[in-house]
C-alpha cells in the first residue's frame, strides 16, 4: 500500500529543488494539498495623448511620434512607484485640429480605455474641449501649448475656484504683449499696429478688449487697426490688406494657423503691403511653417518658448535643450523645433506625478499627487500653486525671436528679446523687414 502522504511530500521536495523560489513554494503547497498565496501583478498604467497630428495645426505636432518614441524607450522597464515597477502604456489620439473631434477622442480614452492620466497640446482647439472632457469624468489632465487665458476664461474658469481635474503649463498674454512691444521698441515705427484675429479661441482672446492685446497696446501708445475676427481657412485677406494700406500700418501681429498666415503674407506682397515689423504667434512658431513662405519668411518674429540654448535639462532623460534637439535632429534629419520641448515635459510632468501617487487606483490620488507638482523640467520649473495667477496654471518663461536666412538650414530663429528671461541668451538684435 502507497502512503499517499508520504509521496505529495517528496513531489514538493523534489519540486522545490528542481525549481527553487516562489513558483516552486507555490506548485509544492498545491501538490501538498494546500492553498498558495496570491501575488496580484501590477497595474499597467494607461497615459492618453491627444494631439493635432494632421490638419491646419498639425506643425504642433511635429515632434511627437520623436518624444512618444523616446518615453516608450525610458518606460521600457515600467515605472517605480512605492518600491514597485508598473508597465506603462501610451495611448494616443489624433484630434484632426478640431474641436469636436478632441472632444470625441478624449471620451473614447477615458471611457473605452479607461486611461488613468490625460496628457493634451497644441492650441485651445485641442486642450480646451479636452479639459472639459477631463473635468466631466473627473480624470487628472495636464495641458500646454496654449496661452492660459484662452484656457483657462474660454472653459469658465472662474479665478477664486478654478478647476478640479485640470492643469496647465505655459506663458499668458501678458507675456507675449511684452515680448512683442520690446521687439518693436527695437526698430523705428509709427506705432500703428494691424491686426489679424481669427475667430477662434486664440484670436477672441489676444483681441478681447479687456483681457488681450487692445488695452496693453493703447496703453504703450500704440493704435491698433482691428478689421474683426475671420474664419479659418480664410482664402482672401485683400479687406484686411487694404484698411491696413490706408491707415499706414507698418506692425502686423495676430494668430493666425499656418495656412492662413501663408495665404495672408503672400497676398500682402503681392499687393504691395509691406510693413517693417510682423510678429504672429501660432503661424510662424516652426521651420516648416516659414520655409511654406519661401523666401518671404526673412525677418518674420514670433515668441519663443523653447530653443536648444534654454538653460534647462529633462528630469526624465537628464539630457539638456541643446542635447535633446540634437538626438531629434539626427534621428529625424529635420530642424528643432520648439514643440519638442513642451511635448517632452509633458511626459516629465506625468512620470512625476505617478511617482508620487500614493494610491493608483484612485483617480484623486493622482489628481492630488498632479497639483503637488514642483519639478525643473526642459522648459523650465513646472509648480502649481506657486508659479502661475490661479491655482491650475504654472508659467514658463518667453523670449521673443526673429528669422533670419542662411546658417545651416534655411531658416533660423534668433532670439532677439529676453527682458522677462535674461537666463535664456540672446543671439541677435530685432532688425526691420527689409
């Protein structure tokens, strides 16, 4: 007779030999009759990306499929959190540079993949109906690429409240104003200024006559030529072109999309309008969109958020501006752009907040440990709270840049104003369109 005890025991023994560690305890302890203790595998994080990959504003996104490739190598391994390594998956959505369409993706990410953190740029089309889709389902979100204003008034912000699930990192209006009144103090102007607003996000708030462009610039004596707002995609600016002709416009500024900037300045050449001084936010922010205008693109300014002389590193890679549009450089084989630095901090800010969530089931624990954030990143510091005028918004620094030809592409930006960022060098001096 067989003692069946005695036999379960020997299997165990000869089971944990052959094997060793917790998998041999575990098939001993069945083999022996008993039950193994359960070890839960670890959460995968889920990390949303909405992004104007195609479309009118698809320049925004020229660095991501770059900095998504270079986050996925970094979290290859799983992120660490309280001892622990949790895979990490990157889902991203294009919202076709529309509104509804950013909106739509934004659910699909929140109630179909049930993503515990939303990462959204590029424009108040995109973070703004995205936000709003954070807050419905109450999902921690952080945003940037957008001027605070236009995200933070256009979705009901109210000053004294703020929002609950959303964050945000960037300049305001008052940055840029001053920004572009110190590039025009450098040249000699009579101060009239012509203005394209379009009818959007961004073009209602730098026109808005309380909050934007209009009361700062009368106030520095200058006159603004405002024709009203146009429709995007606008293919004929010849009204604008004319007012501006007859009231002697010689600064043009506004915030236009790329397209629209292209068909502008072309048919302002073409009609002879030619002003000494355009400094247009969102149009001419990336090589791609000045090399559109061909050799017409000389001595154009824009604000400058991010360049590889910025005197900041990544807390995530350790790589400084100038060595990380280096790596995108050689392995895109195109120009820098500033969009890699935002996109890339997007992604330092959210390693951060997870690393500091306590609990990772929660939502509001990852919300909490997001509006705790105080981090140097590769924009510079990113702290809420502390660093912004509401409690959802943190500011980065802004210079302002003028392109010029030559060099080793066809265009470079030169910073020629850093008044409100004396750490972030100059290269040059604001020079008249010529």
């Amino acid at each position: 007779m067989v003692d069946a005890r005695n036999t379960k025991c020997k299997i165990a023994r000869r089971l944990f030999l052959q094997k060793g560690g917790a998998a041999a305890i575990g098939a001993a302890a069945l083999s022996a009759g008993f039950a193994a203790p359960a070890f839960a595998a670890p959460k995968t994080i889920k990390i949303g990306y909405v992004t104007p990959r195609t479309g009118p504003l698809a320049a925004f996104a020229e660095a991501d499929k770059f900095v998504i490739g270079q986050m996925k190598t970094f979290l290859k391994g799983g992120l660490s959190i309280s001892g622990r390594k949790h895979p990490v998956e990157i889902l991203v959505k294009d919202s076709q540079s529309k509104p509804n369409r950013a909106a739509e993706v934004a659910s699909q990410l929140i109630l179909k993949d049930e993503i515990d953190l939303m990462l959204v740029a590029s424009t108040p089309e995109t973070t703004n109906p995205v936000g709003d889709q954070c807050e419905l389902n109450e999902v921690p979100c952080i945003s940037t690429m957008a001027p605070w204003q236009p995200w933070f008034f256009t979705r009901g912000g109210k000053p004294d409240t703020g929002f609950e699930w959303t964050y945000h990192f960037f300049w305001g209006l008052e940055d840029i104003i001053g920004v572009f009144t110190d590039m025009w103090s450098s040249i000699k102007t009579n101060k009239v200024v012509g203005a394209i607003w379009p009818n959007d996000g961004d073009g209602n708030a730098w026109g808005h006559p309380k909050l934007g462009f209009p009361p700062a610039l009368k106030k520095l004596g200058y006159k603004i030529i405002d024709p009203g707002r146009y429709q995007n995609l606008t293919d004929d600016f010849t009204a604008q072109i004319i007012q501006f002709k007859k009231a002697g416009v010689e600064i043009v500024t506004g915030v236009p999309i790329p397209p629209d900037f292209t068909t502008f300045w072309t048919q302002a050449k073409q009609q002879g309008f030619r002003p000494k001084a355009a400094s247009i936010g969102k149009a001419i922010l990336y090589p791609v969109a000045v090399e559109a205008l061909g050799n017409a693109g000389h001595g154009l300014s824009s604000e400058v958020w991010w360049t590889p002389k910025h005197p900041f590193k990544s807390s995530l890679s350790g790589q400084s501006a100038a060595e990380l549009a280096a790596v995108f450089e050689k392995s895109t084989g195109r120009q820098w752009t500033q969009t890699i630095g935002f996109a890339h901090a997007l992604f330092e800010v959210a390693a951060d907040t997870l690393r500091r969530t306590k609990d990772l089931g929660k939502s509001a624990s990852v919300r909490d440990a997001l509006k705790a954030t105080n981090l140097n990143t590769v924009v510079g510091s990113v702290k809420w709270g502390g660093k912004g005028p509401f409690k959802n918004v943190s500011k980065t620094p802004l210079v302002g840049g003028q392109w010029r030809r030559g060099g080793k592409y066809k265009y470079d930006l030169v910073v020629v104003t850093n008044k409100a960022a004396p750490n972030i060098p100059l290269q040059g001096k604001m020079e008249a369109i010529s």
